[in-house]
C-alpha cells in the first residue's frame, strides 16, 4: 500500500468478497487495515509528529516512540469511540459499494461519456450562488458550457472560458441543446424516487448529493474491492461526526 493512488488488486484491496472474509478475520486484522489506509506512507504520531514504527500495545493502541503518548487508529477518523466492531463497518462499507440499485453505476456509464461529475446544493440560480460553485470545482483555464442564464456572466473575469447556449435562439429545447447535463438530473430524481423513494429531506439533500456523485465518479470500476478501498481511505482521514450532528443540522453546517 505505499502508492495510494494507484493501489492494486488483491495487494491493497480484496478482490473478491470472499479474499474479503479472509482478510478480516478479526479486529485486529481491521485495525491493521485501517493503519495502513490512514497512514500510506507510515504511521505518524498525532501528538508530535514522529514518523516511525509505533509499538502496539495489548490493547491495541499505538505508543509513539519518541513522546510516549498513545492514540487509537480509529481517533479523529469516521470510527472514532465507535462501539461497532471495525468487521461490522467493513462489512457495511463492502455491501453499500455492491449494491448498483437505480442509476448508480452501469446504467449511467451506459448513457452518459464524463470523467467526473459534482453537485452541490446552491440558495438560488444568482450569479452569488452558482460562480462559487464553479470555482471550487473547476480549474481556471476551463472551458465551461452552460445555457444562457446570466448568473454566469462573471466566468470569464475569473480566469474561465464561457460558451453559453441560449436555447431560446437556437430553436431546441433545453434538454436537447444540453442532454447530458439534463440526463445526469433525470437520472438522480429517478434514483431519489426509486432506491430511496423519495424519503429524502431539503436538510440533507447534499448528503445524497455526495453518495450520488461518488458512486458516479467511480462508475466505469470493475472491483467492487476498489470502491471499498477508497471508501474507508476517506472515512479514515474523516473528522468524526455525531449522529445528532448528521439529524439535526444542514450538511454545510
């Protein structure tokens, strides 16, 4: 696991579900996963820095060497003081990247041609709304294709190249001057309405977003190991968050 953007089938993930249940025996088993995972290229010390081979104790902890202060792999990650068993979290992770219910993978590899996709909540259809939204997941030099809606006008004073099309003008309705951009909005009601059907709240709207887009982003992947990989890679480097937190407040809270 020392290239974490390239890891390697059967080396860094498992494979299949079955090397899967051969590779979490125990907690113990997990715990080391989950090291390796926060910690690519070696463990390094939350309280002072130090990089090195830390000392496991008997209950598990990792005893830095040069402070001799102790930490959990799992603190500051999404496990933190979790009373769940690390297998149960990996078997929960594993099945939530197998399922391919809706439009989640195959489906829209087979319509759509992108590299990535985002998606975000915005107030409003204002230039104050969407340009930001625009900087913080495009790079600057981009072409960007919109309709002709003048929140976007501000484009190209950032550094953007900006091609509208004003469907008005050119005579074809919006979702065929545009069709991917109006397939990917097809497709998320269809997957709201049907996979979770239509149980979602306005308040946690953006958590869906964000379980829409990874499963998206990450459509044309064969191993359901990777996803699995790459999950727990981000739940690993993941502050914790509390269940009252998620419940009751909005997700850029």
């Amino acid at each position: 696991m020392k290239d974490a953007s390239n890891p390697v089938a059967g080396e860094d993930y498992p494979r299949t579900y079955q090397q899967f249940l051969s590779w979490f025996t125990d907690e113990k088993a997990c715990r080391s996963y989950l090291q390796k995972c926060r910690w690519p290229q070696g463990f390094e010390c939350v309280h002072c820095g130090w990089r090195g081979e830390p000392w496991t104790t008997a209950r598990g902890y990792l005893h830095c060497h040069q402070c001799g202060r102790e930490t959990s792999v799992t603190a500051g990650t999404m496990f933190d003081r979790t009373r769940m068993p690390l297998q149960t979290w990996y078997a929960a992770i594993w099945f939530l990247m197998s399922q391919k219910d809706g439009a989640s993978a195959l489906g829209l590899q087979r319509v759509l041609g992108f590299g990535r996709l985002r998606m975000r909540r915005v107030a409003d259809a204002s230039g104050d709304s969407l340009v930001p939204f625009v900087c913080d997941v495009v790079e600057k030099g981009s072409e960007i294709l919109t309709d002709g809606w003048g929140g976007y006008k501000r484009l190209p004073q950032l550094g953007y190249t900006h091609k509208p099309t004003v469907s008005s003008s050119s005579g074809d309705p919006a979702h065929v001057s545009m069709p991917a951009v109006h397939r990917v909005a097809a497709l998320l009601k269809r997957w709201l309405l049907s996979t979770h059907q239509g149980a979602v709240s306005a308040k946690h709207l953006d958590y869906y977003l964000d379980e829409y887009t990874f499963r998206f982003n990450r459509r044309s992947a064969r191993s359901r190991g990777l996803l699995f990989y790459r999950l727990l890679q981000q739940a690993a480097n993941t502050a914790p968050v509390s269940f009252c937190k998620i419940v009751g407040e909005d997700h850029n809270g």
